[in-house]
C-alpha cells in the first residue's frame, strides 16, 4: 500500500466535536456554533481584549486608580479578568437557558445585552479617574458588548439552522 493510497480524502467521514463534518467547520454545514463553544471563544477572546486594552492604557497613560467613598479602588489585570468573564458568562448562560423556552429570546438578549454594555459606560465618565482610564474602560464595555452580540447570534444561528433542517438530518 502506497502513501497515497493510505491518506483519505480531505472531510472524508471526519467528524468535528461538535457533531457536523469537518465541511461544516469550513462552511459546507450547519451555522453558527453549539452554545459552549459560541460562550467560550466570547469570553476568552472579551477577556484577552480588555487585558490588552489595560496594557494599552498603561503605556498611554492611565491610572486605573479612582478615589472613592470607601477608598482607594485599582483596576488590575485580575480585575480585568473578574469583570470580562463573569457578567459575560452569567449573561450569557441565563439567554442561552431562556432561550430553550423560547428562542426568539436570542434576539431579545441580544438588544438588551448590548444596551447595558453600552449604557453602562457612562459609569466609566462619572468617575474621577483621568481621561485615557475613562476611555479604556469604555472600550472594555464595548468589547463586552460586542462580544454578547456574537455570541448569541452564533447560538441564534446554530438554533435556527437546526430548527430548519430536514428530519433525519441534525
């Protein structure tokens, strides 16, 4: 038996993990991504996004110090990591599970979770830190925002495709 002979075709019967053929990772499949997976890459790349975006501002910069009531507050890399992954991972779970009721929650959560990422920048001005913190937090809001938004159109996708398909062949 020859090399060439040895070496299947390419997408050939393989499987990816998430149960379409290796075509549909390429595009031939279904769209969208299975919700852990649409979950996962938004919250790893949000959080990466944001630590850059505070190294950024620290080259430029910014404090990341605020004087308040209750003390002197730092945003740190940790902080960074706490609140990218957490309003982003419960946000996004709680649409996800809504969604199994109805999945025009999908879209729904799509609004809203972008609007309170925006809105919320205004915390970011109302503070007494100086301009370059002001403006990367606000960048970081964008960022999660952006991220919710593709996330949950990635599951709305991957929902809907399958809601779609013939029986017999999700």
């Amino acid at each position: 038996m020859s090399v060439r002979e040895s070496v299947p075709e390419p997408g050939a019967g393989t499987k990816s993990v998430s149960g379409g053929t290796a075509e549909g990772a390429m595009g031939g499949g279904r769209p969208g991504l299975s919700w852990w997976q649409a979950g996962g890459i938004a919250i790893v790349a949000a959080t990466l996004a944001n630590l850059a975006v505070l190294g950024i501002g620290h080259v430029l910069g910014g404090s990341f110090v605020f004087d308040e009531a209750n003390g002197v507050h730092e945003i740190t890399a940790w902080t960074v990591v706490q609140f990218s992954v957490a309003p982003l991972a419960i946000g996004f779970g709680a649409a996800v599970l809504l969604a199994l009721a109805w999945i025009g929650f999908l879209r729904l959560a799509q609004v809203v979770g972008g609007a309170l990422a925006l809105a919320t920048i205004a915390g970011a001005f109302m503070s007494d830190g100086d301009l370059v913190t002001q403006l990367a937090l606000s960048v970081m809001h964008i960022v999660a925002g952006a991220a919710v938004v593709w996330a949950l159109e990635a599951v709305r996708r991957r929902q809907m495709a399958t809601r779609n398909a013939p029986v017999g062949t999700n």
